[in-house]
C-alpha cells in the first residue's frame, strides 16, 4: 500500500496546514536515514539518543536505526532535566540525533554525553559539529536490504516514566516487539487503512506496523493536560480518526468539551486511555460523545510489560459501576493474550526464582505479575533494579513484578488497589490507596483524591488529600470545615472509607509529566506531613 498515508502531522508551510507521508515516502526516507547514518560509521548495536520531535522524522529516523539494527534509545524530555542527564549518562550512547534545542544542551552538559562520537542535527546545525539530517538523507540511498534479525537481538530501549523512583531504561528485543504488535492486534482489532489520532507518539510506531496512518495532533506532548480541546477535535473530525491513544488527562479534557459544544466523535471506534486509573465518570462522558458502537478501552500494563489486561468501558458502566465506587478498586480486565498473570505475596524484597508457592490464594490481594513474550527480562545498566524485578521463569523467561497490588474476582478480572510502595501500613493493618480515593473521587467538587499515610510504617495515619475541580478549593475555615463534612458524610456509608479522619486540600497535585495522570504521592506524602507535624 505505497500511496496510503503514513503520517500525517502540523505544518504551517504545507496546504492546509498538515503534512502528508505517503508510506513510500516513508519508506524512502527511512531507507535513506539508514543507508546515511551507515556511511557515516553507525553500526549495529550501537545505542543511539534520540531528541525528535513527533513527526515523520521520528518514526523515519525510528525505522531507519531497526534496519541498521543499531538501537534507539528514547528517553522522555519531561523527567527533569537532572534524571534525563543521569539516564542518558548510565546508557553510554554512541550516536546523537536530535533538534537543535537538543544540542544546545548538549554542549553545556558535556559529561553526560561524553560516550557519543557521532553527532546528527535535525534542522540547523550551529558551532557544535556533526552533521544534519539533511547531509545523511543526501548521502544516502533509496533502496536499503535488511539485514536478518533475530527475536533476541536489541531493539530499542525505553524509560519509564519514574512515577516511583528514577526512571529506568528497560530494554526492548526485535522479537518483544513483534509479540506486543501481535497482542494489540488481538485485543483491538486494529486494521490497514485506519486513522489514529497519536497522542502518546511512541504508539504512532505501532500504527505503521499495522498499516494504518498516524496522525501527530498539534499538542505539546510534554504537557497533555494542558492539551487544546478544541484542536484535538478538529484533529479527529479533519482526519477521519477511528481510533486513538492518549493519557485520562487528555481526555479529561477532550470529552467533557465535546458534551459542552455538542460535538459527537462520531467516526471514532475506540479509544485506549492508559498511563493511570480512569475514573468511572470519564468513561460515562465518553459513552454520551461516541457512537453506540464506539467503546472507551482501559489497557493496563507498563513499560516493561504492555499489554498485561484490557477491559472495554461499556463492561465497565454500567456493570461494574456500583463495586468501583464503593470501595472494590479499579477493574482492568481479564489477561491480554498470550501472557499468563498472577498474584503474589507482597514483599519489598527481590525474589531470584519463581515459584508457584508466592500465588496467593484467588481473592486475595497480591503483588500482579506476568510472564509472556510481551514481558521485557532486564533494565539496561541497572542490575540492581532488575533483581527487585524479575524473577527467572523454569522456562528460561521471567516474570515481572509489576509494583501494583491487585486482587482477581470471581470471574478471571484482574482489579487494581494502588502501587505496592503506595500501600499504608497502619496500626489495623495495610490499607491500598485506589478503593478509598474511588468512594471519595464521587464528590461533584472532588478532581481527584490521594490517600497518603503520615508517621512511620506500621503506625501510619491514613490521610486524604483533596484536589478539588476549578473554582472549588475552600477559602477560609468555614468552608473548608463544610467540604470536609460532605466528604465523611460519603465516607460514613462504605466501611474502607470510615476510618478517614484526617483531609487536607491541595490546589494542584504533582504529577508525572509523561501522562500528565500519574500523581506523585511520594511528594504528597512529605507535603501532608509537614502540615499536619
């Protein structure tokens, strides 16, 4: 399907306003990149920085360093300058490719990019050497034969997102890779010549393995909650969008806009929300705005694994409204395909080998694990935190803990309680923050809710710091005292909830800025202690 559409993405110098890469183009491209960066002394196995903006140069760029079997490393601008400084360092790169910003840094921070001997600039290359993106294109060939690739060899390495901790390089194979395209492709149905509105870019990758056109939206990815509404619309309507990825706090955005002008997503068959819980409500609005046979999906996994679960929004609400909001958790679904999961006892301590004897029994909450193809084995220059991870499976694979605590019902669901280093371990036992901060996100002025403990573990006091819509926070005693009263008024009626004594208001939670969803309660924690100490 050479004339299809690959890519598609903001321009202002092209009509209309958005570019278009056909998937010869793109092809071409890729094959010049790759046959370029050859000349220039790329080699496999050579570990590769990329800084690109989404776009059709990054995946170009993407494909191109899988054709050379060199490996790209994607590390997320957002996490900070000192973490993304330390990661890249730990990751020893060979090659740089990345937007004139990006060397810019570069050239300050010299220590953590002193492994790189090879230099590509995408746009203007000022006084810090290398080459450009363009001088590789012209350089190289239309025509590229790639070499074979074995399942085990390294593809790619991706960071988490350091929600809970620094963040860590987790190394992709050729052969992980094919198994997550399969395993999506299972769960969702996706098909050649559909359109994806790529909010989250790293799965506009995935769109080209399946044929289908990827379409950037004009949004800073590092900031999704601060997303256009109105453009990711326009976006969705312009392009014949039928499907889309993206964080809840895009949506959370996106949807409620829709209800309020009227708007109806009516071409669009799915869309996945990941990266942290999705409130019930959320999929509710969702449901008003699609079509009837347009359904909300909740994939959970992570970057080490993705996917582990999946449940669609229409099982969701109104079936499993009433135990969410009351204290049960947040369901995920039954297992993706192809991979086995299972509960665990909790421990902070690493496990070397697994054993059938960790499983808990079925309803007991766990530590969630998972073996299968889509399961990566090892965090790259990071053996530490691959021992508190992995376990070696008898049949030469691993299991990965995934560091959420969760517990299966009756029916094979797998439902969600909160992170494992998130639990409180109080005087009447451990308590998971995702059941409590479910019963009280229902208030109509609550945006969300964390449930920290404050003291020391084993004597901690449950606490619950409130977030409250706009134009909600209380202003003086009086009104902050009322708000409380309503929220022990809604605690009172389920049992997990009345033990919650203790609220304090927060104007605007941290989050992790991948997601823009994910809050950052180790940070709440040590804010709500210096209130209340």
């Amino acid at each position: 399907m050479p004339d299809a559409t690959a890519v598609v993405a903001p321009d202002r110098r092209a009509t209309g306003g958005w570019s278009r890469t056909s998937y010869a183009e793109l092809e071409e491209q890729s094959n010049r990149i790759a046959t370029g960066l050859a000349a220039a002394g790329v080699e496999r196995g050579m570990r590769v920085c990329l800084f690109v903006k989404p776009g059709p140069e990054l995946i170009a760029i993407t494909y191109a360093l899988f054709k050379l079997r060199a490996v790209p490393v994607l590390a997320d601008p957002g996490m900070g300058r000192a973490r993304l400084l330390a990661a890249v360092e730990r990751m020893a790169p060979a090659v740089f490719i990345g937007i004139p910003l990006a060397h810019a840094v570069r050239t300050v921070f010299k220590r953590a990019f002193r492994s790189v001997s090879i230099f590509v600039t995408v746009g203007t290359r000022l006084l810090w050497g290398g080459t450009t993106l363009r001088r590789v294109v012209a350089a190289g060939r239309p025509d590229f034969e790639i070499p074979a690739t074995a399942p085990e060899d390294p593809a790619a390495i991706l960071f988490t997102s350091g929600s809970t901790g620094p963040p860590k390089g987790v190394q992709y194979t050729h052969g992980m890779f094919r198994a997550q395209v399969n395993a999506l492709g299972d769960l969702y149905g996706f098909e050649p010549g559909e359109v994806d509105l790529a909010c989250f870019p790293l799965f506009a990758l995935f769109d080209i393995a399946f044929g289908m056109t990827s379409v950037f939206p004009d949004m800073d990815v590092s900031r999704p909650a601060s997303c256009d509404p109105a453009k990711i619309v326009d976006a969705i309507g312009q392009h014949g969008a039928t499907t889309s990825f993206g964080s809840p706090a895009i949506w959370r955005r996106v949807l409620p806009h829709c209800r309020e002008v009227g708007v109806k997503l009516g071409g669009v068959k799915r869309l996945l929300m990941a990266g942290a819980p999705v409130p019930t409500d959320l999929i509710q609005i969702a449901h008003a705005v699609l079509d009837i046979d347009g359904d909300v999906f909740t994939p959970y996994g992570a970057t080490e694994s993705l996917p582990v679960a999946s449940i669609a929004g229409r099982e969701v609400t109104p079936g499993l409204l009433n135990p969410m909001q009351n204290g049960a958790g947040t369901c995920v679904g039954v297992p993706a395909p192809h991979v086995r999961v299972e509960l665990i006892g909790i421990t902070d301590e690493p496990l070397e080998a697994w054993s059938d004897e960790h499983v808990v029994g079925r309803g007991e909450m766990g530590e969630v694990c998972v073996h299968g193809p889509v399961v990566t084995e090892v965090y790259a220059e990071d053996p530490g935190a691959t021992a508190l991870a992995k376990l070696r499976a008898s049949d030469g694979g691993v299991w990965h803990r995934m560091g959420d605590i969760g517990r299966f019902d009756a029916d094979g669901r797998l439902w969600l309680l909160g992170r494992k280093s998130h639990r409180l371990r109080t005087e009447r036992g451990v308590r998971m923050p995702i059941p409590v901060e479910n019963i009280f996100n229902q208030h109509p002025r609550v945006h969300r809710t964390a449930l920290v403990g404050v003291g020391a573990p084993g004597e901690e006091t449950p606490l619950l710091v409130v977030e409250p819509v706009p134009g909600e926070y209380p202003k003086g005693e009086t009104m902050t005292q009322g708000f409380i009263m309503q929220l022990r008024d809604i605690g009172r009626r389920v049992p997990r909830a009345a033990e919650i004594e203790h609220f304090l208001f927060h104007e605007s939670f941290p989050v992790d800025p991948r997601h823009g969803a994910k809050i950052h309660r180790e940070e709440l924690k040590v804010w709500a202690e210096k209130e209340v100490l």
